[in-house]
C-alpha cells in the first residue's frame, strides 16, 4: 500500500513539473527504463511492451498489455490490456477488464475485476468478481457478485451476495452477514459444509486478531524508513525538476510565514470544497477526486518544506547552495531528518509538522494558482 501511495504522489509532482513546458497537454510524465509514469486530467497509457505503470488522474486508462505491475489512482481507472504483475487500482469507478497474473488490491464505490491470477482484495458498494480467481479472495462491500471460479479461500463481508451461473468456490467461504443465513449459497456453488457464516459485527475483530503487536524495533524501522523515504523522494524531485523546486525553495525560505498562511488557505479551501461539493449532490462525485488531491498537496507540501529546511540549514552553516545532484540529495536527507526528529517532541513536534507542511503546500499552491491574492509580499 505505501509503495502505491508514494508511487502515485511522486508522479503527481513529476508531471506537474513536466508539465510547465507543456501546459496544453491532456496528460504529461516522463519514462524511464520500460517504466512509464504519467499524471493528467485524462491519462491513457497506449504503448505496448512497457513494464510497470503508475498512473494518476481523473480518469485513467491501460489500453495495451504490460509486462509489470499497475499502480492507479484516479475518478474512473480502466485496465482494458493484460498485466503480467499485480494491480493496485483505487477510484471511484475501477474497471479491471484485462487479465492480471498477480495479485488485485482495488477500492472504490464500483469495482468490477476480471480473470485474477493470484489474490484479489476488493472493498467497495458494489463489486462484481466477473472472471476466474486463482488464489484467495477477501472481499468488503454492500453488494456483491461472482461470476466465476475461485480456486482459493473466500471471505466475504457485504449486505448481499449473488453468484452467476458459472461461479464456484474450490476452497471454504466464510460469509459476514447482517443477519445469520440471510445470504443463499446455491450448492452448485459450493457445499453447504464448506460454508461458514458470522455476524458482520466480527469481521474487523477477525482483521484485529490477526494483526501482530508492534514492537519498539519495528517502531524505529519504520521512523527510519519513512526519513529515507521522505529524503528519496526531495532528491529525485531535485533531480528530476531542479529549477522548480529551487524555485518553490527560495520562496518558502525568504518569506515563510507568508509560505505557512497561504499553505492553510491553499489546504483549507481543497478541504472545505469537497464537502461544499456534498452539498450540491451532483458535486458528490468529485468528492473523492478532491480529497485525493488535498492529501497529495499535504505530503507534497511536508517533502518540499522538508528540503527547503534541509537547504535552509545548510546555507546557515556556510555551505553554498545546492547545485549538484549530490548536494541536494545531501540537503533532502539533512531536512527530511531534521524534520523526523522534530517531530518527535510531544505537542510542539507536531505543531513543526503541521506548520512545514502548510509552508511547502503554500508555495506550490501559490506556484499553481498565481491570483492577486497570492501575490509575494
């Protein structure tokens, strides 16, 4: 889950970046080995033969095959090609038409999955499993269908569940229900024997059970892979954008009060507007889209503050400013360090966080959207 998330928000600020020479485009990226990476308001990913995909936007779509894995997020994703890896697919709509080798991991209000060959985990309103699984299935939804064969174990949490003609079940399911035997499991499915039923109410203790204490090492291993991750990210950025986040730098550092105020207003109105967006009713749909976007501009905002306090340290302590490669990647590790630890006092640590993040989101959002309102003081 975290290598998608970060995966999709680097290429978010890559195409952005890309996409100040080409602001006409429908969607922009870069690839770089067979690796395609593409962000846009409507992204399609047509080349044949490409490795891993990672695609975001509002509505993105895979036309041909690729031999990797695709990583999707977006209003409405499509996969129309086959996949030779996993799929980790996450919209409003998901529509995975093609057949995946591995693994599936999709979420949204519809879901539909075709032939899987691996695991397939799927939470939604409504989720129909339209071809062949052939590993296990865990399945969260409030309406639910399956049409084909599951070679695996099933776990199934929904209000109702159908099954078509061609479905069955090799392994045991194990249904979550409103109310015990509210569900029909036609034989032909499955054996009676082979079923098992619990209250709905039990299937986030069965997901508690099995998940391990944490202990203090993994604790550290954690903090201290989010700061290298944190790092990685600023330095491919420096490398990939150098004069826009050079740019972005030097207008947080020369006026950051000014960086943090417009980083609230910047936060607070994409916030804000997906719940004025509930209100219209029509405007539901762009609900997800838009918190989407907030909680891209609030990590993009904590990376650019981190690398700009990085940047900041240095010069204090008479260093020049960053213009080779390895200079930033030495100011992205000091800042997302600095950062991390800061962040570790109790109460005034988390007011840092919050106050870097609104200053690095100022500035992209003032580097976006360029109103009087934003002007510089």
């Amino acid at each position: 889950m975290k290598r998608f998330l970060f995966s999709i928000l680097f290429v978010w600020l890559a195409g952005l970046a890309v996409a100040q020479e080409d602001e006409a485009a429908s969607d922009v990226g870069f690839s770089f080995g067979n690796d395609f990476y593409r962000t846009g308001w409507r992204v399609v990913q047509s080349v044949a033969g490409a490795d891993d995909v990672f695609a975001a936007g509002d509505r993105v779509r895979i036309e041909s095959d690729i031999d990797g894995s695709a990583h999707m997020a977006g209003r409405r994703v499509w996969i129309d090609g086959a996949v030779g890896g996993d799929v980790y697919a996450f919209g409003f709509n998901v529509q995975i038409a093609g057949a995946v080798a591995g693994d599936v991991t999709a979420s949204g209000y519809s879901v539909s999955v075709g032939s899987v060959g691996g695991d397939l985990r799927a939470s939604g309103s409504n989720v129909t499993l339209a071809g062949p699984v052939g590993g296990y299935v865990v399945v969260a939804g409030e309406d639910v269908r399956i049409e084909g064969r599951i070679s695996g174990d099933v776990r199934i949490s929904a209000g109702d569940v159908t099954f078509g003609p061609e479905a069955a079940i090799d392994g045991t399911l194990t249904l979550y229900e409103n109310e015990l035997g509210g569900i029909e499991v036609p034989e032909s499915v499955i054996p009676a024997d082979r079923v098992m039923r619990h209250e709905q109410d039990e299937f986030t203790e069965v997901v508690a059970d099995e998940v391990a204490p944490v202990s203090f090492w993994q604790v550290l291993a954690g903090w201290i892979g989010g700061v290298i991750l944190i790092a990685a990210i600023a330095a491919v950025i420096a490398a990939v954008a150098p004069e826009y986040l050079a740019k972005l730098r030097r207008r947080l550092l020369e006026h950051p009060f000014w960086a943090v105020w417009i980083g609230f207003l910047f936060l607070s109105a994409l916030i804000g507007g997906a719940f004025l967006f509930i209100l219209t009713v029509i405007g539901i749909l762009l609900t997800p889209a838009v918190l989407v976007a907030a909680g891209i501009v609030w990590f993009l905002g904590y990376v650019i503050g981190a690398y700009a306090l990085g940047v900041g340290v240095l010069l204090a302590i008479g260093r020049p400013e960053p213009y080779r490669i390895s200079h930033r990647a030495l100011a992205a590790f000091v800042g997302a360090l600095l950062a991390g630890l800061l962040a570790l006092i109790p109460f005034v640590g988390w007011l840092f966080v919050l106050g870097l993040t609104f200053a690095g989101a100022g500035v992209l959002g003032a580097s976006m959207f360029r109103p009087r309102f934003f002007a510089e003081p």
